[in-house]
C-alpha cells in the first residue's frame, strides 16, 4: 500500500494540510463540488415533495437519502450526522431513524483488506496472531471496523481495524471545511463566526487523535483507572500485544446498546437507573477528572445484564485545566447562587468574553435568561431549552465560542440526548444540581472548599436559606450520606483551617442581635432523621479521633518537660 504524502504527520497541522492542498486545488474543487451536488439535489427533492404535496408520505424516503448522502461523503460528515442522530428534541423521527444507523450500521470494506492490514501492521500471519476471526465484522463505523475474534489463548476479543485511505480523506475534508468557514465567516454575526476555523482545528486535531489507536487504547486505560472507584461504569481491557496505530485488540463485552429500549427492559434493568449512571459518569468526567469522552453516541454506549454502562471507542477524548474545572464549578455555583455578576466574569475566565466587556448589560441579560432555573421552572430545563435562549444572547452581546468548548458542548449535548431517548421525560438538572450540591458539601479539596463558604455567606452574612436549600438539592441525589457528610464537615471546622469558618457560623448563631432558633430548627427537620443522636455522636468521635494522634504526639513533650520540671 503506497503512502498518502501526508501520512507522516503524528498531529493536526492545519498548515501543512493547506500547503499541500494549496498545491492541488482541483481536488478541492471537486470535493466541494461532490458536496454540493448531493446537498442541492436533496433540497430540490424536498421541496419537489412539499409543492406535490407528497411531503408526509416521501419524507422517509429523504430521510434514507440523507443518510446516505451523508455515508458517501465519509467520516467528517458521518461525525456530525452522528451528533444529530442523539438529538430526539432536534430531529424528527423520521430523519432520526436513519442518522442512527450512522452509529455502526456503515457499509464495511472487504475483510481482505482488513486482514492485509492487520498482517502489516502487526507483522505476523493472521493464524499466528487469532485463533479465530470471522469473514464478516460485527460492526462498521465512520474510521473502522470491528470483529469478534478469539485469540490463542482462549479469550474473546473485539479486533478494531482502520478503514483504508483515512489521511486522505479527513485531511481533504478539514481543508475544504476551513475554506468554506473563510467564505462563510463575513456572512455570520462577528461574535459567531469569529473563531469558526478554531472550532474546526480543534475538530481536526482530535480527529486525528482518533485514528492513532495507540492513543485510543490509552484513553480506554486512563478512564477505566478513573472510574475503578464506581463498578457501575466499565470499559474494555487493552491487549497490548495485539495492538498498534491502526489495529487495536480488547476485551469483548456482551452489552445492549442504549438505543434498545425494549432490550433493556427485557433485560429487567432500570432505564432510570442508567440515565442516573451515564449523566453522573458524564459529570464526573467534566468536573471531577476533567478528562472526558467528547464523542458518547449510543453506538459507544452499552448495558451489560448486571446493569452496567460500558463506554468503548476512546478515540475522541480531551482534558481540560484545572483552571477551566474550577471555573465550570464556578459558574454553576454563581447560578445556584443567583449571582448573575459573578457569572459573566466567569464566561470571561472560560473565554466566552473578552476581559475588557462591559459585565453589568450581560449580567442583566444573563438573569433574563438563566432567572427561573433555579425557580418552579426547573422541570423545563434543558441543554436545548439554554441553547435556544443564548442564540439571541450572543447576536447582542459580544459572546464568542472558545474552540474547546466545541467538544465540551458537543460531549454534554450528545449525553442528554442519549438519556432523552432512553426517557423523554429526564431532565439533566435534577442530576447536575444534586451533584454539585453534593460535592460542594462532601469534596475535602481547597477549592471546593472554598466554593462552599462562597455560597453560604453574602456580603459577609450567613445564607441560612442557601445552606437549606444546598442540604435540600443535595439529598435528592441517592449517593449522598448525611454522616460522613457531618464527620468530615466536623472535623473541618476543628482544624485551622477551619477557624474562620468556625467564627462566621457562632456569629450567624447571634446575627442581627438575636437567636437565630428558627433557621436551625429548619436545617434540622431535614437532618434530624437521618442524623440520629447515636450517628452524630459517632460522627463527632470519628473526627475528633481522626486529629487526636497528631493532638497526643503534640502534647507529650510538653508532658514530659513538666513532669521532668517538678
């Protein structure tokens, strides 16, 4: 097989791709052609249909060209029909049934080529490498394919290989895709289009961080070492052995994809109960690890018979800063909080504003936006419903999508879609709120810690009700306990750390020259019944006992200095 001229390069580099391409711009031309032509010819279709008034009965029928229409053009654009077929509140149903089949019910290449591939990358016979591999894969997908084999050893595994000629056409696409976001850009509002080729680089880059399975299958060890706290969230074992940049070899795991409502039912799993693991394994890879999967379509989420969510195909991941972390925590906390001020500088610190904006305009159309989420209007709190609203924000004020935050958005929305299939009633604040609340309250780090204090105390005052309703939140997700909870939050406030802490909460007790009985005998109604005295005594002598060695090895010097003194 003879080598595309840039399939040296290890990375993205848009500007070698444009030097190349630059170079030979009837391929180009004739892309951009290809793509139009098959774009006009189904929006001449349609609306063919529409003046026949044949446009119920064929929709169908376009829905299955698009679909294909989409598979001809290859892996850029099999990406974004990808996205689209997540998106129930987006896409109807007809054009959904068909952008779903982008997931792994692509056309496969010959096995031949496949094997051929393998053998060269790998450097052996394919009988020295498997046992067994079948004529047929049980899968094929934008980048490659895939096939349950079995290795000498007995195990069962998962063979991905790499569709032929990739680097040529991704890099054609990205080319063709930055041309036209050039052209496109002086059409689009400035705070729209401004970094529309950065949006695409980003793309660019994890695409071909895609196709390294080398890097893949350290992704897939990465996260797996994340989650091994939380045995409800799996992904496949690596076989080294059996692995390099264009084949990569795993565990199989027996799963039901997400999409089969009625197989996970038959199953007897809880649907609930899975939306509840794949939102929070979602937060936790946003806030908690700040590494996550940028690309959790259904076809790369699975349920296993004991009620697992298994994630495969780690091409597409990113991490983000701890400063990008704490700046997300940030801007939920000053939602909770109702301190829309706060939250426009936090969008400055994510890059979404320039430092020099004008904050109070923007904090003003921020709490005409996000002001009842927090209110009785939760329940009609959405990705979607927040993306409608901002569209009009950002054509007045100078709003501009930082390039990473394309995955980030990207990652989020194909998560709640996945959950809105599963159950079209779900809604990802009853998940994120209870979560945040949690870890605000229960996180021993610094930073969080002080996230806390910054939401219990305004202007210098204690916010009784901010403490209720952040115990409230807090107890409506199932994994919170109270007790530990109460040790750590004990033994917090017996530390020096904790000392300022210690003397804002005595003077909150004695506020505005009074007891304040009735704010504490609320906070306990929600307490007292899982605080039990026997528990909270318990939880006390377990965080005085937790600093007592170091308090003993402290005083028995002194002891000893005394006792020798007298």
């Amino acid at each position: 097989m003879s080598q595309h001229p840039l399939a040296y390069l290890k990375k993205y580099d848009a500007k070698a791709i444009a030097q190349h391409y630059n170079q030979r711009p009837l391929l180009a031309v004739w892309r951009l052609i290809q793509i139009v032509y098959m774009f006009v010819g189904l929006f001449v279709g349609l609306q063919l249909d529409k003046w026949s008034g044949q446009e119920d009965a064929k929709l169908p029928r376009r829905a299955a060209q698009l679909r294909r229409i989409i598979t001809k053009l290859g892996p850029t654009y099999i990406k974004v029909g990808q996205a689209l077929s997540t998106r129930p509140d987006l896409v109807r149903k007809d054009f959904l049934d068909e952008l779903t089949k982008l997931q792994d019910q692509l056309p496969p290449f010959p096995t031949s080529v496949a094997i051929e591939i393998i053998e060269q990358e790998l450097g052996k016979s394919i009988d020295q490498i498997y046992d067994y591999i079948p004529d047929l894969p049980v899968a094929a997908a934008s980048l490659g394919q895939v096939f349950r084999g079995r290795l000498h050893t007995g195990e069962e595994v998962a063979i991905k290989v790499q569709r032929p000629n990739l680097i040529p056409t991704i890099t054609l696409d990205l080319y063709v895709l930055r041309l036209l976001a050039a052209l496109t850009q002086p059409l689009l509002p400035v705070n729209l289009g401004a970094d529309l080729r950065g949006i695409i680089d980003e793309f660019g880059s994890k695409l071909f961080e895609e196709v390294d399975y080398v890097n893949e299958a350290k992704n897939a060890e990465r996260f797996a070492t994340y989650f091994s706290d939380e045995p409800r969230v799996d992904a496949p074992s690596i076989y080294w052995r059996y692995s390099s940049k264009r084949v990569l070899t795993m565990e199989w795991i027996d799963g039901i994809k997400l999409t089969d409502v009625e197989g996970i039912k038959a199953a007897g799993l809880d649907i609930d109960e899975l939306v509840q693991i794949g939102v929070m394994s979602g937060l936790r890879q946003l806030l908690e690890f700040g590494f996550f999967h940028a690309d959790p379509h259904p076809g790369n989420l699975f349920a296993t018979a004991d009620g697992r969510m298994v994630y495969i195909d780690f091409g597409m991941m990113d991490q983000l800063e701890q400063t990008t972390k704490e700046a997300l925590v940030d801007s939920v906390v000053h939602l909770m909080n109702k301190d829309y001020q706060k939250l426009g500088y936090d969008y400055v610190n994510l890059g979404f504003l320039t430092p020099d904006v004008d904050i109070p305009p923007i904090a003003n159309a921020l709490e005409s936006v996000l002001g009842d989420i927090m209110n009785e209007k939760v329940r009609d709190f959405n990705f979607k419903v927040v993306t409608d609203r901002f569209s009009g924000l950002m054509y007045e004020y100078p709003f501009c999508m930082p390039a990473k935050f394309a995955l980030i958005i990207r990652s989020v929305v194909t998560q709640e879609g996945v959950a809105l299939s599963l159950n079209p009633e779900f809604k990802i604040v009853q998940v994120a709120y209870p979560y945040v609340a949690r870890r605000l309250l229960t996180d021993e780090s610094p930073g969080l810690r002080q996230r806390l204090i910054e939401v219990l105390f305004k202007n210098g005052k204690f916010q009784w009700s901010r403490l209720e309703n952040l115990i409230k939140i807090a107890k409506s997700d199932d994994d919170f306990d109270l007790v530990p909870t109460a040790r750590m939050g004990i033994q917090f406030l017996m530390s020096d750390e904790g000392k300022f802490l210690r003397k804002r909460i005595l003077l909150a007790l004695t506020e505005d020259d009074r007891l304040h009985t009735d704010e504490v005998a609320r906070i306990w109604q929600l307490v007292g019944a899982e605080l039990k005295p026997n528990k909270l005594w318990d939880a006390a002598v377990g965080a005085i006992g937790s600093s007592l060695p170091r308090a003993i090895a402290t005083a028995l010097p002194l002891a000893f200095l005394s006792g020798s003194g007298s």
